[in-house]
C-alpha cells in the first residue's frame, strides 16, 4: 500500500485516579481497564460494535494478567469478535498503544480501534524468593506420596520470604526519584520552580473538573468522581513545607508534592478513520498525526534515566518539518516537576542541542502559558501505563475546543531511559 489516509481520536474515557492502597485497593488491573472501555463504548453507542482491535497494557502485572486487554474486551460490550492484544513500555504503554493503533487506521489495515493503559500501585504481585519458588515447583510435580514427602522435607524456613516490587531501575538499582535528582542537580532545577509547576498542575485540574472540561472524559468509579490526589486549594507554602524524598543533603529539591504520587486508574481513547467515524455518528476531535520514541543510555552513559523525550522531539519535529514553537499546546508528562523542567532546559541550551541533538541551534523555550492547561500528572496521578490515555485524550478534546489548525505535542518519559511522544492536530 502505496497511500495512507488520516486516522481520528474521536473520544477518550478513564477512571478517576487513586491514590495507592485508596479507594481502588481491591479493584485488580482487569476490573479498572474494563470499566474503562465500557465506559467508552457506552459513550459512544458502541455496544455489539466490532472494532479493528483493542491495544493496551499494564506496567506491573500478575501472572494472570497474561491476556489482559482480551480479558478486558470480554468483560465489555463490545463485541467478542473484537481482537485485543497487551503491550507494555513502561510510562510509554497508553500513548504507543495509541501510535499503533492510529498506524493500523492510517494504513488501512482497520477502521477503528481502542487504546489504553491500566496500573494498579495497590495490587501488586508479590514473588517470592527463586529458591523457595524451585522448591515449591519441585514439590508441585511430584507424584508420589514419596516424592512429595521428599520436596517438601526440602524446605527450610529460611526459604520463606517474600519480594514486592519496586520501582528501582534493574540496572542501577536507583529508583526513578533518585535518578532524577541527580538529573535535576545538573540542569540546576530549583525547588521553588518545582513547587511553582506542582501549584500550577493542581490548580489547572481543579479549573478544568470545575468547569465541566472532564464530564464526557470521565466515568466515576467505586465512588470517586475526581483525582484523589487532586488539591486545588494547594498553596506554595504548603508545598514549600514539605521534606524532601529524593536527594541527599542541602542541595535536595524533590518532595512528595512536587512528585506524582503512586497511584491506580485505567483510560482509554477511541481512534478511527473519518469514513468509520461517519458512519457511526461520532465527530473527530483530532488527528493523530505522527509519534516517535527514543532512548537514552542512563546505564554505561550520563543521561537521565528519563531525558529520552528531549531526543525524540527534536526527530519527530525534523520529519514533520516543524519547530517547538508550531504548538498551540503542549502536554509534557510530569512525573516529576524536575522532568519537565530539565527537559525544557535541555531543549533551551546551546551546548545541549548542539552536542547532544546534531542541531545548529537550540530548540527554543516553550510558552509555559500553552503547557499543561488543563493540569497533568503532578496532580491527576500516574497510573503508569494509563497516563498516555488520559493526555491523548485532554489534549484531543483541549484542540478541539480551539478550533481547526491547532496543534498539540505530547511528550512521555518512561522508565529504562526511554521516551514516547506524538503530534495531534485539530480536526
């Protein structure tokens, strides 16, 4: 196939953020993605309906959890000859599922399909040491009342324990927070300029669930109608009380506030060709115009663990022949205040650029009143895999509202120094 035609976000559903061990402590990745995309497909009058596909994943799974999103479509309305497949890049998963997807639409290969992510802080497997685990495989297969006798004598106490998961880098074993404090300690990345995006976030989420911004985005769930972690009568002085978590000694800038919190929650975005969208009544919102990932060297190298977004930009911009400054909005992830503010720095500075991207000059600044509008992570929460979802989806609806010719950057870092980011334009 030789042409390519234009493939549509036409609306986007999620859940209401949690924070870990909250509300949604007993609700298990499968039960809050197919909430979800039943919450979309209601929406939309997409019951019966049988799309392209359903593309979607969770960072931290259980072992069955192995044909999640499949699961999920069977838990829905849609229709069970709907195929579904899972994908997992870390903090990347949602918005790579929605890359795939619009990929499928463009190329014809189908008509419409659903993107997502779903995490559960709260839910997380716990493993048990690889001795004790043999053992008890061992004690499993065995088939004679002598054989088990046998493996089961085998097990001492000091076998026992158990291991629950953490966010530290395998190849480091620092966590993110640690990676980016040193991160932010080189950009310079001050404590007020991180308590000052954190207010902002807070204070944009609140004005966009006020104004109605989030109703035909959002289905309550086990009795949350809002982001749990939502303050937006949040102040600087508050958010200047608080201690420092990441860091070590006077030079530490990085807070519980100025940092996303662990956090459960699902979302889901439906994309489409404008024939299919026709068809079924339903207006695109925008286009998903292109995307491209990147990766950093945060092992052998000395890039930050979660700088691969200041890389993939700059490509993404040279194949669509555009600057940082063609945006009408941008939509940079905030795992943490320091990321954004270290990845706009970078994009600012001559050496960076230069030495760094190949570019003859630096990027630019972004135009802080166009970022984040309607709040972000830093206040919504980051269920990992479903925070690509919930930007595609803002920002889709945030174009919308602007009008045609708009356009929109979404940039997300992810863990093991990679990076997902895309171009939506309005439709």
């Amino acid at each position: 196939m030789t042409t390519t035609r234009r493939a549509a976000v036409l609306g986007g559903n999620r859940i209401p953020f949690a924070r870990q061990f909250g509300p949604y402590a007993e609700a298990s990745n499968q039960d809050m993605l197919t909430s979800a995309i039943e919450g979309l497909v209601a929406r939309h009058g997409l019951a019966g309906e049988r799309l392209g596909e359903v593309v979607a994943g969770a960072v931290i799974r259980h072992s069955r959890d192995f044909n999640l999103t499949r699961e999920a479509v069977l838990g829905s309305s849609l229709a069970p000859t709907t195929p579904a497949y899972d994908i997992t890049q870390a903090c990347g998963t949602g918005l790579e599922a929605a890359i795939l997807v619009a990929n499928k639409v463009a190329l014809g290969q189908a008509d419409s399909g659903i993107a997502g992510g779903v995490d559960s802080a709260s839910d997380a497997p716990i493993v048990v040491p690889e001795k004790l685990r043999r053992k008890l495989l061992r004690l499993t297969r065995a088939r004679s009342t002598g054989d088990r006798a046998k493996a089961a004598l085998a097990l001492r106490p000091t076998d026992i324990g158990i291991q629950v998961p953490d966010n530290a880098e395998p190849r480091t074993g620092l966590s993110m927070g640690e990676h980016m404090a040193v991160t932010a300690q080189r950009w310079g990345i001050t404590r007020e300029a991180q308590d000052e995006l954190a207010l902002a976030s807070h204070q944009h989420l609140g004005a966009a669930f006020d104004r109605g911004f989030f109703d035909d985005l959002l289905t309550p769930y086990l009795g949350l109608t809002r982001d749990q972690n939502l303050r937006a009568d949040t102040t600087l002085d508050k958010l200047g009380s608080l201690r420092t978590v990441f860091g070590e000694g006077p030079d530490a800038t990085m807070t519980a506030g100025n940092s996303t919190p662990l956090t459960d929650g699902a979302s889901a975005v439906l994309l489409g060709s404008e024939e299919w969208a026709a068809a079924h009544g339903l207006r695109p919102l925008a286009w998903f115009v292109d995307g491209e990932t990147a990766a950093v060297d945060h092992v052998s190298g000395d890039e930050g663990l979660l700088m691969a977004p200041a890389y993939a930009v700059p490509r993404l911009l040279a194949r669509q022949g555009l600057t940082l400054q063609d945006f009408d909005l941008y939509e940079i992830h905030e795992a943490f205040a320091a990321t954004v503010l270290s990845t706009l720095a970078a994009w600012e500075d001559e050496t960076f650029c230069r030495e760094r991207l190949g570019l003859d000059a630096p990027l630019g600044a972004v135009d802080r009143a166009r970022l984040n509008v309607a709040g972000s992570s830093l206040a919504a929460g980051h269920p990992f895999a479903a925070t690509g979802g919930r930007l595609v989806a803002t920002l889709a609806k945030l174009l919308h509202e602007k009008g045609p010719g708009s356009r929109g950057l979404i940039s997300i870092c992810a863990a093991g120094g990679q990076g997902v980011v895309a171009i939506l334009e309005a439709a």
